[in-house]
C-alpha cells in the first residue's frame, strides 16, 4: 500500500512538473516575436541636433501625425505608398524650359500640380520618395520657390518607412481637388549663371559641386568645391547627425559665414545639399544653381578641369 501511494505521488509531481514547464514555455514564447513596428523605427530627428529639426521627419514620427487632416503626404515618383499618400510623377515637377531639360514649373504649372492632388495653402507637406531623398529635396526646393513654408521630408524615404516595420499600399490616396494658390515668389534661393559668375576670386562666396567624382573631372565652375550629395548620407539613407554634416562641409570650406552656391547637373542634388546645409546645419545664405551644369556649360563661360 504504501509502495503504491509513493508510485501515485511520483506520478501527479511528474504531472505538475510537465504542467509548470509547458506553463512557462508559453510565458516566453513572445519574446521571440518580431518587435514592434514602434520598436523599431528610428531615431528621432530632433536627437541629431540638426539647426531645424521640424524641416524632417522619422517614420516613426510620421506614424504620429499622419491622420492630421492637415498633413498630406506626398510620394515622389514612387511604387510602393505609405497609406493615406498621394503621388505626383517626374513630369508634374521637371519641365524644359529655354532649352534646359530640368527647369523647375511656372506658377500656373505648380499650382495646377498642387491643386489637383489636393494640397491646400496652410497644409503641412511631407515628402518621400524611394531615391534617398533625392526626388523630395528637388521638390522641397520648389516648394519653398513659391513660398510654401510648411514641408518635411520623411528621412530615408520609403525605405525608412518600411525598416520600422510600417504597411504600405499598393497605390496613391485620391482626395479632392483644390484650389492652390501661389502668393510670391523667393528669388533668394535661386542662382542663376550671373550669381555664379560673381563668385570667381571672391573668398566670401563658396560654390559647391554636388555631382559625381566622373562628372568633376570632366569640367566644373572655376574654384568650386567639391562634396558629393550622397557623402550627407549614412549607409541607410538617412541624413547624417548635424556634427557629422558639419566636419563634412566645414572641412572644404564650406561654412555658414559664405554665401554657397549649390550645383549639379539640373539642381536636383544640389537641392539634396542644399537641404542640408540650410535646415540640418541653419546655414541661412544658400542658393540653389537651378540650370546648374546644364546651364553653365552652354554659358560660355569658363570651365576648370
């Protein structure tokens, strides 16, 4: 009897014991899931020390406010959407105009633009696009041309988007049609082959050359400098922190006391650098070469190699 009592307990210990490991092995088993979408987006741009922090955005920081009716979110030649998002193409920006093949839109055409993918004049806009942000600072420049001030750019684009586990939609959001309209323009920001001319031999005027290595051996503006748009990129395709921005431009002589020229090839990267140099470090005299090397080549004006 009593060898039969111990045999029972043996049994119902074995059983609470399978129970208490099953029981625990349940408890953990979350812990091996993927993290959150929250988890794992990235830093918040205003942990980078950038001068103007409000001019980008993270994805997790869009996730935020992406339901404001006061924010449209605008995909820039894109394939896959953040939801909620409309879309605007290559050619509702790039236009020719007197024989340059990237001119930025006239009034009318930008407001047409605008108005038809339902952007109003107090809108906050935040743009994306899935080139590393460079299709996003072209149109942030234009934005800011025809003084809209309000715009963002998410940082890293669509991919960061994705990184931080977010869905995307297989098209573009459709709202309803406005009337947008251009109050002025700001010339400020815009150089042209006149404003590049002023800078031969003058110490106080830096033009910078965003192109690619090929692209300044094979001729530039006469004492350009030259910084590649993307070396303001990390391997992501996020912005660098405004330290590392700032060791990156300072080290060629480009600094906030000048006035910098940024050029390229039609002003899409030197918007790139531009955006860089004017909201991540608060440089506050930048003007963007809109023709850029297109325009300067057929200037004849003289070209260093």
């Amino acid at each position: 009897m009593n060898f039969m009592f111990k045999k029972k307990l043996l049994i119902v210990t074995l059983l609470i014991l399978s129970l208490v490991v099953s029981v625990v092995g349940c408890t953990q088993q979350p812990a091996q899931e993927a993290p959150k979408a929250e988890e794992n987006a990235e830093t918040k741009v205003g942990d980078l020390g950038y001068a103007h922090p409000e001019s980008l955005i993270s994805a997790q920081e869009l996730k935020e406010i992406m339901n404001d009716e006061n924010v449209v979110i605008l995909g820039v030649e894109v394939r896959d959407y953040i939801p909620g998002s409309v879309k605007i193409k290559e050619e509702d920006f790039n236009y020719t105009a007197d024989g340059l093949k990237n001119a930025r839109p006239t009034k009318e055409q930008w407001e047409k633009v605008l108005s038809n993918v339902g952007i109003d004049n107090d809108d906050t806009i935040v743009l994306y696009d899935a080139k590393n942000m460079l299709l996003s600072a072209r149109v942030w420049w234009i934005l800011k041309y025809y003084n809209h001030d309000d715009v963002k750019i998410l940082n890293g684009g669509i991919k960061a988007w994705e990184n931080a586990g977010y869905e995307t939609a297989s098209s573009p959001a459709k709202k309803e049609a406005t009337t947008y309209e251009i109050k002025g323009e700001n010339p400020d920001i815009l150089a042209t082959v006149e404003t590049v001319k002023t800078s031969f031999d003058n110490e106080n005027i830096a033009t910078l050359d965003t192109r690619s290595d090929k692209e300044w051996r094979k001729g530039r503006v006469p004492g350009a400098v030259h910084i590649e748009w993307t070396n303001a990129l990390r391997e992501d395709g996020t912005f660098k922190s405004a330290d590392e921005l700032k060791a990156l431009y300072e080290e060629k002589g480009i600094t906030a006391d000048k006035e910098i020229i940024t050029y390229c090839l039609g002003g899409w990267r030197a918007a790139h650098s531009m955006f860089a140099l004017t909201e991540l470090l608060g440089y506050e005299n930048v003007k963007n070469y809109d023709g850029s090397w297109e325009d300067y080549e057929k200037s004849g004006e003289p070209i260093e190699k």
